[in-house]
C-alpha cells in the first residue's frame, strides 16, 4: 500500500442489522489549490497555504504522537488523489467526508473538489468544517444530509459555526423520533460530562460543550447524548484521532488529519 495512506479500523454493531457496511471516514484535507485558470494572487495564496500546512500537519501530527514520515510531505491535492485511488480500489459503501475538506472557500479549491466528487463513482456525504461556507453545490448543500440504508442512516449536520440551525435541530429531532438508527457526521466534536477531560486539553474553539455552546449547542449536544437512536458520532476538527464515550454506550471518533493520508475505515455490521 502507498505509505502515505495511514487507515485506523473502527467497528460498530448495530443490533438486527442485516448487512455489513464500510465505510471511509476522512476529515481535515484543507485542500489548498491552485489551477490553470488561478489568478497571480490565487496561486501565490494557495502556494503559501501548503507550505504554512506542511508545517502544520507535522505538528499536529507529533503531538497526537502520530505516525509522520517523508511520505506525509506531499501536496495535499496529491494526497487526496492518493486516498480517492485507494477508495476506488477498495469499493466502500460510501465516503464520509467531516469537513474542512478545502482550506478555505478559493475559486480552484471549490473547482478541484466539485469535479474530483462529480467523477468518484463511490457514495459520498460531506459536510462543511469552520474553514468553509454552508454550500459547495454538488459536494455539500445546506441543511441536514442523509445517506439512508433502511435500517440505518448516516446524518450529516452543519456544525462548523459551533453550533446548528434551529432548522436542522428540527430536522434531527424529527429522525430521531423515528427510532431508525443513526450515525451523526459532523465537523466539530462535542464535549460532555463524559469526554470533558480530554476535551478540556483543547481550548473552547475546538468543541462544542453542553455547558458553554449556545441554547442550539447545546441543544445538540443533548440530542447526541440522550436521543437512543443516535449510535455514533463521527467529525474532525482537532486533527487528531480518538474513540471516547460522550453518553453511556454512545462514542464520539474525532478523525485524523486526511492531509497526512488518514483513513478511518468504519465497520457497521449486527451482531
Ligand atoms: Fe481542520
């Protein structure tokens, strides 16, 4: 396998599930882009955006204590290339993309993106991180998303202002009274009674808290918790792996940085 490819295997059981899913949970790419049609000033940004990452994701890396070697250091649209050859080679049932997918909204990056998931022949759901708006048509659209297997879903909220719509709270708690079982994708991760201590290594921007968010913060920050139907959360945001509870029974996977070739591969499958 590319060495630049790093994949982490993660399993949930869904009781009475009838077929086994897999999925490839990928977060923060922060895709810095610059292409034929890039003005002088476009380039020069995206160029300095790359160089300031490759910087960046080396010490993210380090301090997670995670693997970084020579084959990290490579653009982030060729590590991208990377993880979508390996994608298509290994045919999951879909791509779970937990935001941050492009550094910034940058008229290349949003052409890259939107041609790259217009030809991915796999199933894919995306949502936006703090580093972009609530649209890339063809990639992510506002509102809540849904990858729907019948007797799951995955649900996709747009978290990245640190909290959520009244509209999409809605929407969620209309899902969650159907009793279906859910896997949420977000980009922020939540902090609760349960995970506060790790959290609290981090400062405030980098979660969501039952204690401190806003009266929709926390509103979803509850509805993680306690809603039964929510099995599972996955997002990204601190570009740093970690499988931690945030209710009894329930976790909450933060993914690594996808720009250092971070794969979570996600096994759903019933006892
Ligand atoms: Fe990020």
């Amino acid at each position: 396998m590319d060495p630049y490819l790093q994949i982490t295997d993660n399993e949930l059981v869904i009781p009475g599930l009838k077929q086994k899913r897999v999925f490839f949970h990928i977060s923060d790419t922060h895709l810095a882009v610059r292409d034929a049609l890039s003005t002088e000033e476009e380039a020069r940004q995206a160029e300095e955006w790359e160089a300031r990452w490759m910087v960046g994701k080396e010490n993210f890396a380090r301090s997670f204590g995670e693997p970084f070697g020579d084959a990290q250091r490579i653009t982030t649209v060729e590590g991208f290339d990377k993880m979508l050859a390996f994608a298509r080679d290994e045919r999951p049932d879909a791509l779970l993309f937990t935001g941050d997918n492009l550094e910034c909204m940058h008229p290349a990056g949003e052409r890259f993106l939107a041609a790259r998931m217009k030809d991915c022949p796999l199933p894919f759901l995306a949502v936006p991180g703090n580093h972009e708006s609530a649209s890339l048509p063809g990639v992510w659209e506002p509102g809540v998303r849904i990858l729907d297997y019948g007797d799951f879903r995955v649900v996709g909220i747009d978290d990245r202002l640190g909290t959520v719509s009244g509209e999409d709270l809605d929407r969620l708690a209309a899902l969650g009274n159907e009793g279906i079982p859910m896997i949420v994708t977000c980009h922020i991760p939540v902090s609760t009674a349960m995970n506060r201590e790790r959290m609290s290594k981090f400062s405030p921007y980098f979660f969501i808290s039952d204690e401190t968010a806003d009266e929709n913060g926390i509103r979803f920050v509850r509805f993680l918790m306690d809603c039964p139907a929510v099995k599972l959360v996955l997002c990204g945001h601190i570009h740093g792996y970690s499988d931690a509870e945030i209710a009894p029974g329930k976790r909450q996977i933060t993914a690594s940085q996808g720009m250092i070739g971070f794969i979570h591969r996600l096994t759903v499958r019933g006892e």
